[in-house]
C-alpha cells in the first residue's frame, strides 16, 4: 500500500501548489495527507482509485485548513496582494491566470483544478470532493466564468516607462 501512495506524491505535491500557491504550504499539505491516509490505509475501498483517494484527503485538510485560518484572519487580510515580478508575457498571463484562481472560491478553484490541472474525470472529481456530477460540471461552468470575467477584466493595468 505505501508504494502505491508514494507513486502519487508528484500529483498531490502539485494539487496542493494549486491550492496554496505557497510551496512550503504545500508540502506541509501534502505531508498532512501522507500522515493520515497511512494511519488510515485501512479505510481505502480496493475498487476505488487511490489517487482519487488522495486527492480527496488533501481537499479535505486543506478545507479543514482554509475554515481555521479564515477565523483567525481579519477580513481586510484575506485576499494578499500578489506581485508579478516576470517581465515574459508568457509568465505574465500564467501569474494572471493564477491570481484570478486565487479569487475563486475554494469549491470552484478545487474543481477546475482536478479536472483542469489533474487531468480526473468528472466522475472521481465528484467522489474526490464528495458531491454529485451533476455539482462538478456547474462548479466548473461557474469557476470557468469567474475566471472568465477575472482575467478579462482587467482594466486597471500599470505601465511604467522603461529608459
């Protein structure tokens, strides 16, 4: 069972980064999952897939997480200013992209990240966040939207002059 686990540390290393954008948040994560989906091996159904198994261990900690901190964080610190430090464009959009992730809400961004950056079905993203299809594919229309909207509408953007 441990070799099957650590054959997906590579995807849940790379959900968590999604989730957190913070690569040392993620790793302590990722560990949170490893720790408990060890302890509790037991609970795996043989049928099912144990990366979608993973995968809804990490949300749920990462629920867990997100609801304690959003108790102890005053609302004006809630959403951090991110700063775009590439100057390729390329890089650019990738930060802008990731910031308008960064405002979705957690349902929404957890979705588009399964299906969209994981590659899962439908199917195990709805066993993964345990909710129905049905709920997946409106999240994800709604997420798309957001995001949509989040990345064209930006109209306030800052050139400078270079000399």
């Amino acid at each position: 069972m441990k070799w099957r686990i650590s054959r997906e540390i590579p995807h849940l290393r790379r959900f968590a980064r999604s989730l957190v954008s913070d690569r040392d948040r993620a790793d302590d994560l990722v560990q949170d999952c490893l720790e408990r989906a060890i302890r509790k091996h037991h609970l795996w159904r043989r049928t099912g897939s144990v990366r979608s198994w993973l995968f809804k261990i990490l949300y749920n900690v990462f629920v867990n997480q997100y609801r304690k901190k959003m108790a102890e964080i005053p609302m004006d610190d809630a959403v951090p200013e991110l700063s775009v430090p590439a100057r390729q464009e390329k890089r650019m959009v990738c930060m802008d992209i990731g910031q308008a992730l960064e405002k979705l809400p957690p349902n929404q961004k957890a979705v588009i990240l399964l299906i969209a950056l994981e590659g899962v079905t439908y199917d195990e993203a709805a066993e993964v966040l345990d909710i129905s299809v049905g709920t997946v594919r409106s999240r994800l229309s709604r997420g798309r939207d957001s995001l949509r909207s989040l990345y064209s509408g930006k109209t306030n953007v800052k050139l400078r002059r270079v000399k």
